[in-house]
C-alpha cells in the first residue's frame, strides 16, 4: 500500500512538471509588438571636394510635434542620427526641428498605416511607410529616402543633408 502511494504522488508530481512545462512553452512572445516602429534619421552633409555624401554632426537638435506640446527630441547635443515616430492615427506627420538659436526647419512626412494582425494573444501591430516628403529650407539642404519603412531595427530611413 504504502508502495502504491508513492508511486502515485510520484505520477501526480511528475503530472504537475510536466503540465507547468509544458504552459510556459504556450505563452505568447509579444516582444516584437512592443516595439513601435521608427524612422532613423542620418545627419548628412555633401563633401564638397569629391562631391559624396558623409556623416555631419548637429551641435543641438530638439524636435516638436507640429500643433501640440509634445516634445520628442530635447536638447540633443552631437547629433549624428536620431528617431522619429509617425502617426498612427492621421497619413502624415508634422515635426518641428528647432536648432541652437531660433532656427527652425519643419519637415512633413506623409505615410501609409497599415495595421496587421500578429496574434489573438499580442493583438495588431502597425506597418508604415514613407510616401513623401516636405521641408523648409531654412538649414535643411536636402533629404534622401534611403528606406521609406519604418522599422524596429535601426535601419537607416532617411538622409538628411544640412
């Protein structure tokens, strides 16, 4: 008897393992849908003896929302890239770059928006593209699309030459 009820504590313990091993094998990686997708942005300038493009660096660089008090780059110094979300909600995009002193360019992105569905468990992620692009010209020379998806890895999006 006592033999017939240790194997059974031994089965319902081994029941047990294997049923909580097997439970957190089943539990959704939402970590890609945590990330919100980006636009990197590489500060540029032409090379004026070979006429190439090269990495520059921006003393002081705070970015704005267009229309409201949202504040998405603050008093960034030695800038040589930097990210930008875009909207979810509307198919453009309005910053403000406002350089040391009153300088001020503004850039519209406009963007595609298309949500797709990843999981029941993590729910719709958004994939954005770049369709176009507008700017002042007040320090801003230039911008090159290099990539017009907006991504959680880095990629480089855009060059923007000053």
């Amino acid at each position: 008897m006592r033999k017939l009820f240790n194997l059974t504590i031994a089965a319902t313990l081994l029941y047990a393992l294997t049923s909580l091993l097997h439970a957190c094998s089943e539990e959704p990686d939402c970590s890609m849908t945590d990330n919100r997708g980006m636009i990197v942005c590489n500060v540029c300038q032409v090379d004026p003896t070979l006429g190439t493009a090269m990495r520059d660096t921006l003393d002081s660089l705070t970015v704005t929302a267009a229309g409201t008090d949202s504040v998405i780059i603050n008093r960034m110094a030695q800038v040589t890239a930097f990210s930008l979300p875009l909207q979810y909600a509307a198919d453009s995009t309005e910053l403000i770059f406002h350089y040391r002193g009153q300088a001020t360019d503004t850039l519209v992105i406009r963007h595609t928006n298309q949500p797709y569905f990843v999981s029941m468990d993590c729910g719709y992620q958004m994939q954005q593209s770049i369709t176009d692009i507008r700017y002042t010209r007040r320090s801003i020379d230039s911008i090159y699309i290099a990539n017009p998806e907006a991504n959680i890895n880095g990629t480089k999006n855009l060059d923007i030459f000053y």
